[in-house]
C-alpha cells in the first residue's frame, strides 16, 4: 500500500513528530504505514526509538524511579513552563532553555515553582545585593552566570541555594556597615538559622556597632569579641558570644562604675532582629 503524503494519519503523526523537534523520523512513518500498522501502533513503535527517548530522557528517569511516565503533551508543558520561569527572570538566551537542561528536572519531577524560587534567589541578589557582597561572591570565583548555574544545580537543594545568597548578601552588608569581614561558617549558619532576617538592616548596624565596641573591650580585658562573635549574637543568639559580651560588660562596669559605653545602650542590651 503506498502512502500518499496527503493521507491524514501520516499528516496527523508528521506534524506531531514537528511539535515534538522529531521531524527526523518522519520517513519511518511511511515505512509503518506500508506496513499496516495503525495509528496507536505506530506511536508506540515511536516511542521506542532512540531518537523519541533521547528527546523525552526525562521520561526514562521517571520510569526508572517509579514515576508517571508523561505525555508529550504534559512533558511539553512543564517544559514551557520551566522556559518561561528564565524568560521571565532575565536569563540571558541560551543559558537553561534546551531539552537536554531540562530532562533532570522531569525526571526528578522538580516543580516549575521550585524552579522559579532558585532563580529569582540568584536573580535577586545579582540584581539587589550591595557591592560588597557581589564582592564577596566574586572573589570565591563566582561570575553572574556561575550564581546562575549554582541556583540551578540538582546536587544542591533549594535551601541550600537560598541560604547561600542570604549568606553572601549578609557578608557583604556587614562590611559595608564597617564591621569586617565574617568568617564564611559563621554567615552560613546565621542563613540556616535566621533566615529571612539574615539581612535585616538594623540588626546588621547593630552588629557592626557591638564589633567595634567588643573588639575595642575585649583587647582591654583579654577576651576575643569580633565580627564573628557579634553577628552571632545578635542575629541567632549564640550563648557563648552572648556569655563574652556579658562579661566584656561587667568588667567595664566594675572598673568606670557602670558609666563606660558598655552599658544598657551598647553591649549590655541585645539588639533582636
């Protein structure tokens, strides 16, 4: 039986194979319909190919992790919905918006909305944080599209993509704030613990003004109260730099009776977020 290309079954599988970026298998059409094979069979013989799983690897993950199987269709669509999350954040074209960049994320079945959470955290900070903290981030060897990359990474988890810009930010805003420079373990856990306050401007100021103070003590006395030790202690409490700076207080008390600057207005009182 020859096939016309006329004939609506293979114009209906042909323009599918379009839709789907498989025009390349358009002639094993023809081949199938020669054959006898119906219009059912013959997408099923499709999807056997190495071409149609090559084009839908993110179906061969979900099989093999016991997940639904997607449509085109339905595969189609989170696609278009993952594109459209970097057309709408601004990533340059061609950065994450092939098949190929989104197969893992079918596969692992990864929300479009997660997808948009880790962008708008890289977008947001290469678009809002101070200078100092793109500083911060820029001296670990990390350019705008490496912040990208990172956000995006399947080794790592949205939290841990959203903690590590918080962290970033928060380093560069106590710098700008005079403070210096916190050690990385230290804005790490402050992002893990405080979260959306990690960046909250009063308590940066509040941190950079017990720094100077502290440090200042803390040669007098013979104890260690740095940058630190303060953000510590004023954006998640840390006891130990909260028992330090009590101390520092004490003893400043003990020797100008209670009238130095290490009263209730400096490292006495602790600044809360």
């Amino acid at each position: 039986m020859a096939v016309k290309p006329e004939d609506d079954a293979f114009q209906i599988i042909r323009a599918a194979l379009k839709d789907w970026g498989l025009s390349s298998l358009g002639d094993r059409i023809r081949d199938y319909l020669e054959k006898g094979l119906t219009e059912d069979r013959i997408m099923l013989e499709l999807q056997e190919t190495k071409e149609y799983k090559a084009r839908f690897a993110g179906n061969e993950v979900r099989r093999s992790s016991g997940l639904a199987v997607l449509s085109p269709a339905e595969y189609l669509s989170v696609e278009a919905s993952y594109r459209q999350v970097m057309e709408s954040a601004g990533l340059p074209t061609g950065f994450y918006d092939k098949p190929d960049d989104f197969a893992s994320w079918i596969g692992k079945n990864v929300a479009p909305t997660e997808v948009k959470a880790r962008v708008d955290a890289a977008v947001n900070f290469v678009n809002q944080a101070p200078a100092e903290s793109r500083k911060f981030m820029n001296l670990k060897g990390f350019s705008d599209g490496d912040l990208y990359a990172y956000a995006l990474d399947q080794k790592v988890t949205d939290r841990m993509v959203t903690e590590r810009f918080r962290a970033a930010e928060l380093g560069g805003r106590l710098a700008e704030a005079g403070a210096g420079n916190a050690s990385e373990g230290t804005l790490k856990k402050i992002a893990a613990v405080a979260g959306e306050n990690t960046t909250n401007r009063d308590a940066v100021q509040a941190a950079a003004r017990l720094t100077e103070r502290g440090s200042l003590l803390g040669a007098i006395y013979g104890e260690r109260y740095d940058i630190d030790q303060a953000a510590r202690d004023v954006f998640i409490q840390d006891v130990s730099a909260g028992n330090v700076r009590r101390r520092l207080a004490s003893q400043e008390r003990a020797n100008f009776s209670g009238q130095s600057g290490l009263g209730d207005k400096s490292l006495e009182r602790r600044t809360r977020t």
